[in-house]
C-alpha cells in the first residue's frame, strides 16, 4: 500500500490539525477523497516544498546576507588601508597586529559564506527547475491517462466535452526520415538524389545534413539550415546543400557615376574594405563625380579541333576568318537565343590542332551557357564539310575563363570599361589626407613599375579584385570570374597645372550578368533591385548587365582611389589594426 493510499485511510478522522501546514495537508486529502466518489481520477498529491540554503539562517534572509556583505567589504578596505601604510613605513607585510588577524579572519569568513550562499542557491533553482519540469511532465501523463479513461469527467472541467488529442512525440515523419537517412549512410540512396525522391528541398537538405555529420562523426553545428529557399537553387545554382554561408553586406556610397547617385552593396569579411571604399566615393562625390564608357561587349568561348595534317587545320581556320562566310556563321550561332549575336571569330593554330575564339553578345546575362550552344551549333554545321574534323573539346582554353590570361588582358572578355575621375586638390588634402605628387609618384612605383617587375598579368593596381569580388558576391555573379574581371591598370596623372589629380582604371574583361545564375536569389535579387539593374530590361536587352560592369568599374575606381591614398600617408596599418582589431591598442603594434 503506497503511502497516500494509507494517508487517505488513517486520516478519515483527524485530529484538529496545530498548524496551517497540517490543515492544508488534511484539506488535499479530503478533496482527493471526494473527488474519487465523484468517479474523477486521483489527483496527485503536491510535492513538499525543497529545502532552501536561507532556512538555517538564524536571521532572515536579506538582514543575514547585509551584515556578511558589509563585514567583507569593510574588512577588505581595512586591510588595504593597513597595507598601504605599511608600504609606505617600510614595515613588513608578514608583521601582523591582533586586529589585523582578526579582520583577515573575518575576510575568509564572509567570503566562505557568500560563496557558499550564492553557489548553493544557484545549484538549488538549477535543481528545482528540473524537478519542476519533471513533475509537470509526470502531471500530464496522469492527465493524458483521465482523459482516456471512460467516464464521468473531472470535477475541474465545466462542461464533457473531448479535449484535443496531442501529437505524439514521435511524428511519423520524423520515423520515415530516419530510415531515408540510414539508406544514405548506408549507401543505398545516393544523396544526389535526394531532392527528386522526396519531392521537398528543405527536408532533403535536412536528412543530407544529418546524414553527413553520422558519416563524418563531426557536427555541422554553426551552418545555418532554416531560414533559406532551398527550391529557388535547384538545378542551377549548388547541388546536395546542406545549408548556406552567412556573409555580411555592407554600402559604400553613394557613389556618383555619370550623372546618378548608387549605392553600392558589397559582400565581405575584411575589416576596413567597405570603409575604405566609402571614403573614395566620398572623394568622387565632392570633385563632380565619375564618368565611365563602355568599350565593348563579347563573350567568348573558344572550342578545339583537331585534324590529321596541320595543313587542313589551317584550311578551316582560312574559311572561318574569311569575311564572306562571317554572315553564314553568324546565322548558324543566333539560331542558338533571341539575345546571342555572334560578333568575331578569330582562330589560332598549333601544329594540326585548331582553337577558334567565338566573341558574342549575350543580352542582360553573363552569356557562357549562352555562348556555349551558339558554338556547338556551328561545330555541326562545320562538321558536313570538314567531316575529317575531331572535336576534342567545346572549350579548349582560348576562351579564357576563371584564369589569368593575355588574351583576355589584350581583347577583352564580357564588358571591356574605362572610368576615370578629376579629384581636386583640397579634396586629395582634406578628405584622402595627401598629395597629388605623392600619389602620382606612388603610382608609378607601384601599380606600375613594381608590377612589371612582378611580372604580373592584367595587374597594374592597388587591389581591385578587393571590390570586383565583395560586389560580385552581393550581386550573384560567379566569384570564380573574378580572376579575369579584376584585370585593371590604374593610372593617375596630375592635370591644371598640378593642382588636380585625374585617376582612372581600365578593365578590359569584367564579366557580369543581371539574369540568371545567382542573380535569382532573393538576397542577391534585393542587391541588384538597389542599384537599379535586376533582372534583363525590356527595352533595350542587355544594358542592364552593361550598367552594373559601370558600376563596377566605378566602385574599383574608388577603392583603389582610397587605398593609394592610405599607403601614401602612411595609414594603412594604423587603419586596419582599428577596423580588423579594434580591441588591440595600436599604439603597442609597432613596439611588439
């Protein structure tokens, strides 16, 4: 027999209770007993109340806890006190007088009891909190229990109406993930495929995920899962995700760039860029802003083919740079899009081997997919009377794309700008913190002659690739193409008779798009709504993507405006230890 089973029997008479304690015990059993002639169901008895650290005080609480807090802090500055005369008459620390044994003594003490008071009650209210939750889970299972067993209803409720049935802590999709994610970590459902068996992109990403981290026996804890579109990246933009990477945006702005105001978003994790940025277009805003020209636009992909005889190599390449077959060619590669237009083909030869440069226009977007059907098309077209022709590949590196390359440097890839600026000469002073002759000569010396001797290719500048990059990655572009869309010389003259600086950069291969590709994403999407160039115009195809190469070229304008003019003053370390490592004293950088 439990014991409130035998509390509801020897307490059918109880004596008159001496305390309240004792009335509200007798009070709970007399309703319990009710309750059960009623028919409800036993009601379980309240838990005795946990014994607290402040129930041995012989004082209450708040008069126990003031006496020990002022007795520490005054025996502490009693000490500190004697101590520091002590210093001053030379006396030793060790020589200790009666009061001064017993304010140590009284240090400990309370120090002990707080310590102790405030550590118990903090393991105490951890403690309570677990009973707390597992009492109120042992209730509900007890109620869970009267609400299936049949009967009158309990006395609590007003009317016999069913109460909802609770979802079981299991759900049954909760099961069947579990057996999909064995089948991946066993290997017999290829993770690829998961999105096409599950026909939902969030959970497929979620099993992947889970998946991984048992195969891997390391957690992905810190990868952010929820809060991203998983349906909008399928088939076009990252295959098996397992969630996203969070890059913060910042503005650098507003930049004045032929006559409009833009505000530029860039996507970036180092300290200093974006400010840096900033401070350029700042300086751009005051002088008058910047103008920009568009010099070409022409994507290229560039196929090899092979022959038996270098001999009838060379004879294709004859046929494919004479003009009298250009209007053929070209009609062959527009059958491939409404916006692809083939522009040039130039064609060189190694030994038997034949690579031909195509060069198009691709509208509003980047134009590789584009471009790519637009050869093939004419590889088929050529192959009825060069039937001899091998197709080794549709890209054989002549292109060049994602590489450093001379090509690219000398004809331009994408959308070839220059863009150029006059900062007047208080602006240089007052606003970038130099000179114009110190940032001509700097010029020179670095962008120039200290790139030659580098021996660097399409890399005359400060740090272009700085900005192509943060911009590319805020707007949706490929990341991978900034290698050949960062190829830029920088060049800074003094003009009116040394009082003003014009500076300029020239980009011959920056390859953007506005549709397309990354450029779908929301977030990506939202970037390139704030600068006025989502998605492809309806006017005039194309000049949206040929905005943003402006805007491009006009945001590396200014960061390399900026930066230049760091090094030139001699505020490049001091900038990047306040931006990169704010909570370092500066002062101690150069000391240590």
């Amino acid at each position: 027999m439990d014991t409130r089973r035998r509390n509801t029997i020897t307490t059918s008479k109880p004596p008159l209770p001496s305390s309240i304690t004792n009335l509200h015990q007798m009070k709970t059993v007399v309703d319990n007993k009710d309750i059960r002639k009623r028919g409800g169901g036993p009601l379980q008895e309240q838990p005795p109340r946990s014994p607290k650290a402040s129930d041995a005080l012989p004082l209450p609480l708040y008069l126990t806890n003031g006496v020990f807090f002022t007795l520490f802090f005054s025996v502490a500055y009693f000490l500190l006190h004697r101590w520091r005369e002590k210093i001053r008459s030379s006396t030793p620390l060790h020589v200790v007088t009666l009061s001064e044994i017993a304010a140590i003594v009284s240090l400990i003490a309370s120090f002990i009891y707080l310590l102790g008071f405030f550590g118990i009650d903090f393991v105490q209210s951890v403690s309570t909190r677990e009973d707390e939750n597992e009492n109120e889970h042992h209730q509900f299972l007890i109620e869970e229990d009267d609400r299936k067993r049949p009967g009158p209803c309990p006395a609590s409720l007003d009317d016999c109406t069913t109460a909802p049935s609770l979802p079981p802590l299991i759900t049954p999709s909760s099961e069947e993930d579990e057996e999909v994610i064995k089948s991946v970590v066993s290997g017999s459902l290829p993770s690829y495929s998961l999105e096409s068996k599950l026909g939902d992109c969030k959970r497929a990403a979620s099993i992947r995920r889970e998946a991984l981290q048992r195969m891997a026996g390391r957690s992905l804890d810190g990868l952010p899962l929820e809060g991203f579109d998983y349906e909008s990246i399928l088939g076009q933009c990252c295959e098996m995700p397992v969630g996203y990477v969070q890059i913060p945006v910042g503005i650098a702005g507003p930049l004045l760039l032929d006559g409009r105001e833009y505000s530029v978003p860039m996507a970036t994790t180092e300290g200093c860029l974006i400010a840096s940025t900033n401070r350029g277009c700042k300086a751009i805003y005051v002088s008058g802003g910047a103008t920009s020209v568009l010099l070409q636009d022409a994507m290229t992909r560039a196929p090899v083919v092979r022959f038996g005889t270098a001999k009838r190599a060379s004879e294709l390449k004859f046929f494919m740079e004479d003009l009298n077959n250009f209007d053929t060619l070209a009609h062959v590669f527009n059958k491939s899009s409404r916006f692809g237009r083939l522009q040039k083909v130039q064609c060189a030869i190694a030994g038997k081997n034949l690579y031909m440069r195509f060069s198009c226009s691709t509208g509003d977007a980047m134009g590789m997919n584009m471009v790519s059907k637009g050869v093939q098309n004419v590889l088929d077209f050529l192959q009825a009377d060069f039937p001899d022709m091998d197709v080794i590949g549709i890209s054989g590196n002549f292109c060049s794309d994602k590489k450093p390359a001379a090509v690219n440097w000398i004809e331009g890839r994408g959308k070839s700008v220059v863009c150029e600026a006059i900062i007047k000469d208080e602006v240089v002073r007052n606003v970038l913190k130099t000179t114009v002759p110190a940032l001509v000569e700097l010029n020179m010396l670095k962008n120039l002659t200290g790139s030659a001797i580098a021996g660097s290719l399409g890399g005359f500048n400060a740090h272009a690739s700085n900005i192509v990059s943060a911009v590319f990655i805020a707007t949706g572009q490929d990341p991978a193409q900034n290698i050949e869309s960062s190829h830029c010389i920088t060049m800074m003259e003094a003009v009116n008779g040394g009082k003003n600086l014009h500076v300029s950069v020239t980009m011959p291969s920056i390859e953007v798009g506005t549709v397309g590709g990354g450029t779908a994403l929301s977030s990506q999407s939202a970037c390139l709504n704030l600068l006025g160039v989502k998605g492809a115009h309806k006017e005039n195809p194309g000049s949206n993507a040929r905005l943003l190469a402006t805007i491009v070229a006009g945001s590396v304008l200014a960061g390399e405006l900026s930066l230049m003019s760091a090094i030139s003053a001699g505020q490049l370390v001091k900038s990047h230890m306040k931006y990169n490592r704010s909570s370092r004293d500066i002062t101690k950088v150069g000391s240590s």
